[in-house]
C-alpha cells in the first residue's frame, strides 16, 4: 500500500467550491491506481461525500454550502488496497458583495428596438445573471439576461427609455447603472398610414399628419369637395392646439388627430 499522501493544500475557490491539491506519495509500493477523496461537512455529521480521482493530483468539490468548514480526506490507493489518509479542514467562502457594472451602453437599432451593453463584474462576485430595467413615460418593464448585452424588442417608436442594469448572485443584488436612449422614428409615410387617396402624408417627430390635396377639405382621413362660394364662416379654421394641428374643415364634421409624442391616448 502507498504511504500519505505530501503537501496536502485546499484553497477556497469561491464561496461553494474547496480547491483541494496534492503531491504523490513518497513511496508507491506498487502501481498507483488513484485517489480517494472524502469530504464531510463539520458539525453535520451526516454530510458525507466520497470520489475517486485517477490521473490528477487536484480536485475541485463544488456545489457546497457558502461560508461553512469542511474536513477533506486524500488517500492514494493501489491494487492491494489504500493508504493513510492525509486531512486538513478548510472553509468556503462567504457570499460576495455586488459592485455595479460599468461601461453601459444603449443605442436605437431601428424604431421598436435597443441594444444594451456593459462590461461584465468580475468572477469573484459570483454573478450569476444581470437583470435590466427599461422604462418609459408610461410604464416599466424588466428581465433576466445572463451575458452582457440585450437585444430589446417590442417598444415605442420614437421614446425615451431609461435603462438600467444590475448584477445577481446567490445571495445579493447589486447597484444599478443606468443610461438613456430614445427608439428611432418611423416613417408612415412609407406605407404603415390610413391616409385618404386624394390626402399627402406627412411624417412627423413619433407620427404622422394627412392633408387633402388642394381644393378639398377634411382631416386628411377623409377629404370631400368644399361647395363653390361657401363663406369661411362655414369652416373651422386650421390651427395648432396643446401641440397638435387641426385642419380647415366644414363646421358638423367629426376630425380625428393622433396624439402628439409625450401624450397618452389612442386619438
């Protein structure tokens, strides 16, 4: 049988991990088969784990419980059976604090999408996902995002959002770091507008406008010939209020206007 094994060393990795680390035994009396590693966890006497380990003189014990001793076990063995085992306790660590992430960065990629990036926490604050925070005027939304950038879908044409992104781990949430940026603006005009055939379309900042053409009247989502010699009395006049343009229409007539950018409201 081999004697003890030498220099018998366990480091904390982090604060659920043991780095245990051995030289051979001084005299193998025979082939080397392996190792035998015991750990057991102090005051737990029930806590008991065993592994073998064959052609390495090192072995990582995860998944252990955060700030707790643990006695480790090391023996060589061969074909005729084991040797004396060597012993040492050692202690995970505790659960680390999380420091913000630095570096954030978030740009439009087109009218309902943003991508957000940062530089990731260091290894040793055991982060194990980030979450981020995007809000609007009007509401607040957030997920879970394991890397270190997001692509996010589904927004306002045209809005502010506030981003903001924080580290997890286990046990603990760290600051949030946070950035601005506004979605790009679409162009209705292009295609997506319900303006009537005999109107122009004109974009605007978050919207759109339509307008008869010359010599009709109406909102622009409807236009109807104005009566030869009608008097302006019979008309409302154009004119701009709380920021949105109200076009020349025969008096009785129902207009609709979209919202302005910064406004709730379907119409």
């Amino acid at each position: 049988m081999p004697s003890k094994v030498r220099n018998l060393t366990i480091t904390a990795h982090n604060s659920t991990a043991l780095l245990v680390e051995w030289s051979p035994p001084a005299r193998k009396n025979g082939i080397l088969q392996g190792y035998h590693i015991i750990l057991s966890m102090m005051r737990k006497e029930r806590y008991r784990v065993s592994t073998t380990v064959k052609d390495a003189e090192k072995y990582l014990a995860a998944h252990l419980m955060a700030d707790t001793e643990f006695a480790i076990t090391v023996q060589g063995f061969t074909t005729t059976g084991s040797g004396p085992p060597s012993c040492k306790i050692a202690k995970t660590n505790n659960i680390p604090n999380v420091t913000a992430p630095k570096n954030i960065t978030a740009f439009p990629v087109s009218w309902h999408t943003i991508e957000v990036t940062w530089t990731p926490l260091d290894r040793k604050e055991e982060v194990t996902s980030y979450e981020v925070e995007y809000c609007s005027f009007i509401n607040c939304s957030s997920m879970q995002v394991q890397g270190s950038s997001v692509v996010v879908k589904g927004l306002t044409q045209y809005t502010s959002y506030t981003v903001k992104v924080r580290g997890r781990n286990a046990q603990n949430a760290g600051p949030w770091i946070s950035t601005d940026v506004k979605t790009l603006d679409l162009d209705e005009c292009s295609g997506r507008h319900r303006c009537n055939e005999n109107a122009f379309c004109i974009n605007t900042a978050g919207s759109y406008e339509c307008r008869c053409k010359s010599g009709l009247s109406g909102d622009g989502y409807w236009c109807e010939v104005a009566p030869t010699g009608s008097p302006d009395d019979d008309f409302c006049k154009e004119e701009l209020f709380r920021n949105i343009t109200w076009m020349r229409t025969p008096k009785g007539k129902t207009i609709e206007r979209h919202c302005p950018y910064g406004f709730l409201g379907e119409k």
